[in-house]
C-alpha cells in the first residue's frame, strides 16, 4: 500500500479526548500513523490492560501535556503490516509482541500501532498472539525483577507479593524455573487456587488474619529476596522476615513503597524493552512453560468495560483487548 493511500485510511481506537472515568474511553476513527525511519506499523490482534493506562486515563501524565485524541495502551501483539526505512529485522507477515510506554505516535488500544522497531520482537512459538499481547511489558517486569534486580537462583527462598496479578503470576513461574523456593501472597479461595496451579512452594492468605503467623511458619529461617508488587502494612510485616544481605525489588508506581531496612538492599525499577531484553524473555518463557492467565477478554469497543474491571481490583492474571481473531 502506498504511503498517499494509507494516510487516507482510519482505523478504530479506543481513546480519549480527555482525563476522567472509564466512560471517557470510547471507541473512534482515528489517522493510522505511519511508520518512520527504523519504526514499524504492527496490525494488533490483542493488548494488554493495566493499572497504569487506568492512572493515565484518571489524569496522570509523566511530563508536559498529552495530545488529544490519546490512544492508551502500552504493550500488544500483532503482525507486521509496514516497515520504515532503515528497518531490516523483520518481514511483512511476521509475528511480534511489543512494549512502548507513553508512544509519540499513539497506544495499543487501536487496530494498527506504529512503534520502534527495538521495542518489538518475534512472538515466542509456545503463546499465540491473544496471551502475547496480555504479557509483553508484564513478562518484561517479571522476569527483570526475578533474573536481574533479585538475582534469584536455585535455592533462592522469595517472597511474591501480588502473585496473583499480571506481573506477579508470570514471576512465580521465572522464579520456579531457577529452582527457587516460592512464597506467594493471594486474596481467596481463587486466587490460592491459581497459584497452586503455578506450582508455588507456599501461600499466605491475606485475607485471614494470622496472614504473617502464616508466613513466619513457611519461612522459620527467613527469606533472600522479595518482589513487592503491592504496597502496604501487610507488605511490611511479611517482610520483617527477610534476612540481612537480603534483596527487595518493586516495579516503580508501587506504593506505598516499601520501607529502608537495615542490610537490606532496596531497588526499584522500570521494564526495559530492547532486542537483548525480549531475546532474554523469549528464553525464559520456553524454559519456564509459560502459563500466561487471563482473567477476562474484551472488545475494542469495550474498553471502558474493561476499566471498569481493572477498577474493581483483585485481577486474577491480566485483561486483554481482543483487536483481531
């Protein structure tokens, strides 16, 4: 398609034109960028919803002010359908996941997505492009906070603590391939279900009052490291057990975030996304069998529904937009 032709075609995104509740999020025609020098335009079959596109759609915004229309979304997964100039690593037709926060060129909440080329990579064989696109930034910020930020390895005791969420059940997986002893937290019958099912060592039901009693008995010795995907009182009294020399790490946005501690080192953390890391991902799902949950799946269209879901928290897994079949 030549470049006059696809400047005349729209697509359908979900966006908003301002800050405000989930029902600002609608469903509209919008230009399909065009992809520059070393970018690519990916035909999105499913994105991935967090928490942090619900802060952004409330107000949030990390500098200067947004362009309205906003197109939120920050990770999916698709096909190439263009390339830019300069770009050699992939071909029309191939399948690819992608992370890019705070794109120039507009969200993952749309049927096309134009983005830099070093932020995309092939889609690994074991996931097909629904559960890719519900785990490319999360897969990102689990495996770095367990490989590089928690160094965890085989015999390695570590705390979870949000298992149950989009970043914390992929974590329990690329923590358990090292041969680690795994403590994940969950919130019901459900949530401890699941994390049965990832092969966890332990559960803290912290719904239950004893929740720290809990963990003091599966962990008499203490723990090395903790992943803290969640803030709060509950956060800090299960990590009282942590020894000295021990490591914590929480993806930034964590908050409260947890509190210095004596001889503990303290880390916090943004995903990063390039062909290094995303060759490093792709790895550790095959190693680990990657199990990706998805709690719920909506349409474009439904987005706003979707928000309306990541409002009401206790998310088992991840939501996703479903784009294309």
């Amino acid at each position: 398609m030549r470049d006059t032709e696809r400047d005349q075609k729209k697509m359908k995104a979900a966006a908003i034109n301002r800050f405000g509740p989930p029902s600002v999020l609608k469903l509209r025609p919008l230009p399909i960028a065009q992809p520059g020098a070393g970018e690519v335009l990916i035909a999105l079959h499913a994105a991935g919803i967090g928490v942090w596109d619900a802060d952004i759609r409330g107000g949030w915004w990390p500098e200067g002010r947004p362009k309205f229309p906003l197109i939120l979304g920050t990770d999916g997964a698709g096909v190439i359908a263009q390339k830019g100039t300069r770009t050699t690593r992939f071909k029309i037709g191939d399948r690819v996941w992608a992370y890019e926060f705070i794109n120039p060129k507009g969200g993952f909440y749309a049927e096309f997505v134009a983005v830099n080329a070093q932020h995309v990579a092939p889609v690994p064989k074991r996931l097909d492009l629904l559960h890719a696109g519900a785990s490319a930034v999360t897969g990102l910020t689990a495996l770095q906070g367990i490989d590089d930020h928690l160094r965890v390895r085989r015999g390695t005791t570590i705390l979870i603590f949000g298992a149950t969420g989009a970043v914390g059940t992929l974590a329990v997986q690329f923590a358990k391939r090292h041969g680690a002893r795994v403590i994940g937290t969950a919130r019901g019958r459900a949530a401890i279900t699941l994390l049965k099912k990832l092969r966890v060592d332990g559960v803290v039901d912290l719904n239950r009052k004893d929740a720290a009693d809990q963990f003091r008995a599966l962990t008499p010795e203490g723990i090395d490291a903790a992943l803290a995907l969640a803030g709060g009182k509950a956060l800090e009294q299960l990590l009282d057990q942590i020894r000295p020399g021990g490591r914590i790490a929480f993806p930034n946005g964590v908050e409260p975030a947890p509190r210095k501690r004596s001889k503990i080192r303290i880390r916090s953390y943004d995903a990063i996304a390039s062909p290094k890391h995303f060759a490093r991902l792709n790895r550790a799902v095959e190693e680990a069998r990657l199990q990706v949950p998805i709690a719920a799946v909506y349409s474009l269209a439904q987005a706003a529904k979707a928000h309306e879901r990541i409002k009401r928290g206790h998310v088992l897994g991840r939501i996703v937009l479903r784009i294309r079949r």
